[in-house]
C-alpha cells in the first residue's frame, strides 16, 4: 500500500488525508502466522514538516485467530492508531520514504504486532480444554471433575477444611 507524497512535499504544511482499503502480506510473528482474507481498511493523514512526512491514523482489520486455551477459531478484530514518521534519510525509529513515496505496508505490520495481545482468546471467560480427556470445558462439564492428582495448590487445603 503507497500513498504519493509529491503535493506534500512541494505544500509544506498542508494536510492531505486518504481512505484506503488493500491486501496486507501474512505476518509471522512468535511461531504463528496471521492472515488477513478481508484486507485492511486505513485512514491516513500527512503533512511535510520541511524534513520529514509525519503519517497519522487508523488501521482496522479482521484476522482468523485460534484461541489460546480451548483452540477454537475465531475472529479476532484489530483496530491500531498510529503516529509514524518518515524521511528519506531515517534516523532510528522513523521510517524511510524513497521517490516521493510512502510505502507504509511494513508500517502497517509494524502496528498489528504491537497491538496483538499476548494471549489471544475466544472469549474473556474460556474455559478451555479439560487437562485429562481434552473435551472442551466451554461445552459442558466432561464429568472428569476436579483435578486430585496434587498439582493443584488447594487440594491440600480442602482436606483440612473437612
Ligand atoms: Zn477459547
Ligand atoms: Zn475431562
């Protein structure tokens, strides 16, 4: 995804906005890959500063996603603000532009890394998977009942309240 930025350059100052809708290569991040079959949708604004281009605004996506406990497949929506800025000569944290254009594709990945949450679940509440038999707990009651083989911290403490 590009966005030319000869108008700004030549109107330092001015701000030019844009709303675009395009495909976003597969991320790999942490073992997982992330896709996104629906594209993105990015607001942009931008201004020359007489040194650099500062890009400004909001990228919204929908990307399948497998719970973290019970391994369903979901929907996870992803909604990024951003505040980036490029020059041609980039110093450390800011972002190259070549040829009064921005390619602001690795911005993009950039942000939905940074916003991905570290544990990604169905639900705020998923119950997970049942740690004998792996019947999904979110479904009912497997009937394996509570966990008695010692690792769990309070079966000790059950015993003595009895
Ligand atoms: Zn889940
Ligand atoms: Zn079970």
């Amino acid at each position: 995804m590009k966005i030319d930025i000869a108008e700004a350059i030549k109107s330092t100052g001015e701000e030019f906005t844009a709303q675009l809708h395009g495909a976003l290569p597969d991320i790999e991040f942490l073992g997982e890959r992330y896709t996104f079959p629906d594209g993105v949708d990015v607001r942009l604004s931008w201004r020359y500063d007489g040194e650099g281009v500062i890009v400004t605004g909001r990228l919204d996506a929908r990307i399948p996603v497998r719970c973290a406990r019970c391994l369903a497949e979901f929907t996870y929506t992803i909604g990024a603000d951003f505040a980036e800025y490029y020059k041609k000569q980039p110093e450390e944290g800011m972002y190259a532009y070549e040829d009064e254009t921005i390619d602001f594709t690795q911005m993009l990945e950039d942000n939905v890394v940074i916003n991905l949450p570290s544990k990604l679940l169905c639900r705020e509440d998923c119950k997970g998977l049942c740690s004998r038999c792996g019947a999904d707990l979110n479904k009912g009651d497997c009937g394996c009942g509570p966990e008695t083989d010692g690792t769990n911290p309070f079966a000790g403490l059950s015993d003595k309240l009895k």
